[in-house]
C-alpha cells in the first residue's frame, strides 16, 4: 500500500509554490510617452508656422452676390474713417456701429484702406467692427493688371 502525502499528492509532497499572476496594466511608461510627445509638439508646431515663403496665386473672381447691401468702411490716408460715406473720427467708431443696429451685424463689411495707412489703424477698426457684433468682414483691393508692376 502506498502511502499518502499531506498535501494530497503522491510521491514525496514537495511542490512549490507558483506565484500569483498580476493582471493590472501600468499605465505609467505611456503616461511618459505621452507628455514628451506633447512637448515636442508643443515646441515644433510654432516653428511649422513661421517663416515661410508663400507665392499666392493670381484669380479673377466674380464678386458674390449679396442679400444685402454691403457696409463699406474706407481707411483714407491719415486715418481718417468713412463708414458708409459718412465721416467719423476714430473713437467714435464704435459708437456709430451701436447706432447701426442689430440688423446691420448680419451685413457684409467691405474695408478699403489707403495704401499708406498703418496696419495698426486697418487692425482698429477690424477689432472694432468684431467687438460690436459685425464678423462677415473682408479686405477689398483693386484688381492686379496683368503687367503691372506695384
């Protein structure tokens, strides 16, 4: 007759013991990964941006149709502001766009400036139209003659 171990087996009774299995994921070396790939993008993308020579393309355009007549801003030489024919001294601006009304926010806005007007006074008045509700607004220029040098 044989004779039966301790631990319920046959034969000399020594097992060892197997360790647990771990089941969890670490997280952590991905988490690392991770916000280094954000820095490097971080970093690289203003470097993407800046500085590169664009030559545009020349395009005759035929001029959208509009629902409405469009709001005309001219930025005459000096800085001096004509909004619809109707001069205006530059910090009353804004209060004759109140006076237009909500219905003339949803106009389309044409801005013409003088070619020696700073582009601190053109970025005025478009900061100005867009605090008072106006944001369909658009640069306008005379069209490129085909040989024409500026």
């Amino acid at each position: 007759m044989r004779m039966q171990s301790h631990d319920g087996g046959f034969g000399s009774g020594f097992q060892p013991r197997r360790a647990k299995l771990e089941s969890e994921i670490n997280v952590t070396p991905m988490v690392d990964v991770m916000l280094v790939l954000l820095i490097i993008f971080m970093v690289s993308a203003p470097l993407m941006t800046v500085g590169i020579p664009v030559d545009l393309p020349q395009a005759s355009l035929n001029e959208l149709e509009a629902e409405q007549k469009p709001l005309n801003v001219i930025i005459a030489a000096g800085g001096l502001i004509n909004l619809d024919d109707v001069q205006i001294e530059k910090g009353n601006l804004a209060a004759a766009l109140t006076a237009l009304g909500d219905d003339a926010r949803k106009q389309r806005v044409r801005i013409r400036a003088d070619r020696t007007v700073t582009y601190e006074d053109i970025m005025f008045v478009m900061s100005t139209l867009n605090e008072n509700g106006f944001s369909r607004i658009g640069l306008m220029a005379t069209p490129k003659q085909s040989g024409a040098r500026p």
